[in-house]
C-alpha cells in the first residue's frame, strides 16, 4: 500500500514540475511569423472623386522601400515625395515599418485639409510594438475658418469638425495578435459626406517568436494531456529504475 502511495505521489510531482515548464514558457505574439505593412495615403470613394488604393504600399514579408513622386488623384495632391518602407528579420522575430511626406493636401469638398511633416513609424519585436504617428502641422478649412490640426499629438487625439466629421490624430490600436496599427491621420467624414474615411501615414507592424528558438517541450505534448503522457513516461522510468536496483539476484 506504501508502495503504491508513494508511486502515485512521484507521478503528481512529474506532472507539477512539467505544468510549471509550460507556464514558465515565454509568451509570444500570436502571429506565426513577423509582418508589416506602410502606405503614405488611402481614400474611399468622397462624392464624384476616386477612392484611393494605398499608395505606395510597402509590406513584409518582401518588404523594402517604395516611393512615389507626387499623386494628384481623388481628394489627394501633393507633389512631395511619398515614402513607404517595411522590414523584419523571422530570425529575431522582429518587424517595422514607416510612411512619409513632407507635404499633402485633401480637398473634401464641404473642406480642405493641409498637413505637413507626415511621419507615421512602428517597431514590432516577440514581446510586443511601440510607434507613433505624428504631423509637423496641419489645419483643416470649412467655409475659409481653419482649424489648426495640433503637431505631434498624443495617441488617439481625436478633433471634431463642424459639417465635416471627425479627424483622429496620431491613432494608435493594437489587435488580438498584437499586431499595433498606427495612422498619423484618420478622417471620417458625416455619413451625408458617404462616410468616407481618409487615412494620412499608415504604419503597422508586428513580432512573432524567434524562428531559431527551440521549445524545451514540443508544442504537441505541452498541454494537459500531453503533460500527462510525458509525467507518466518518467514516473515509470523512475519506478523501473527503482525495481531493478531493489531486485534480488538471482542464484
């Protein structure tokens, strides 16, 4: 009876020490690889006008720079340069990401905006994402009355625009698999202007666990039923051991 006790008692501490493994385990970003995305400028359909697709887009896996001299179509003109860029390393799990301007302007028709020094950037590793989206200036104007757009924001200032809707400054959310989005500027129009949105420096980006790093206990077998079989599998090593080393030799 002993006997039996204490193989029960050394099959438990098996099955504790491994379901501490497993909580002890880092926690990872849920992506299965590391990913971004960049564009400079992204319009639904306002009125008469075009929508624009994200221009110029970036996005990782691939990744790299793409650039585009001056856009004059839909809402949009500029003839700044625009700037997307995207990049991660699976290795160290790692991603980024970055849209630029010098210079835009939006004709919304009941309004015009103009923006300076758009500049959105997001930096994703295994443990989480931090960017920012921030203009040097900009002001909005309904009627021939500007509304100055305030530089350098905190997350998600949001900016009420009488005739017009709202304008998110500097938005910044992050999703289940913790990929962070930032827009540097996010227009939504009053549902009799479509309800269009208009989004000025879009940046997102996120972390996935290092492709090199190796598990100590195989994804498979971690869970409680997995546990189980391996704490079983050592406690009757453990025991065999014992047997044999308590066994009486034969004559």
């Amino acid at each position: 009876m002993r006997t039996r006790t204490r193989n029960r008692v050394l099959a438990g501490t098996a099955l504790a020490a491994l379901g501490a493994l497993s909580v002890a385990s880092p926690a990872y970003a849920a992506l299965p690889a590391p990913a971004a995305d960049a564009y400079v400028v992204s319009t639904e359909a306002l009125g008469g006008m075009v929508a624009v697709a994200p221009s110029p887009e970036s996005t990782y896996p691939a990744g790299g720079t793409r650039t585009l001299v001056g856009l004059n179509i839909g809402p949009v003109a500029t003839d700044s340069t625009l700037t997307a860029t995207t990049a991660g390393d699976p290795a160290a799990g790692t991603s980024s990401a970055s849209a630029t301007v010098d210079k835009l302007g939006l004709n919304l028709g009941v309004a015009s905006v103009s923006l300076t020094g758009v500049n959105s950037t997001c930096t994703a590793t295994p443990t989480g994402a931090t960017g920012s989206g921030l203009i040097a200036g900009g002001s909005v104007s309904v009627a021939g009355l500007p509304t100055n757009l305030q530089a350098n924001a905190p997350a998600n200032t949001k900016v009420s625009i009488p005739l017009v809707g709202s304008i998110v400054l500097n938005e910044q959310t992050t999703d289940a698999n913790g990929v962070l989005t930032v827009n540097a500027v996010h227009i939504t129009l009053l549902p009799s202007l479509n309800g269009a949105n208009l989004v000025i420096g879009h940046a997102s980006c996120g972390g996935a666990e290092p492709a090199a790093s190796v598990p100590m206990i195989d994804p498979s077998v971690a869970g409680v039923g997995g546990g189980a079989v391996v704490a079983g599998a050592l406690a009757t090593v453990h025991l065999r051991r014992r047997a044999t080393k308590g066994a009486t030799p034969a004559a």
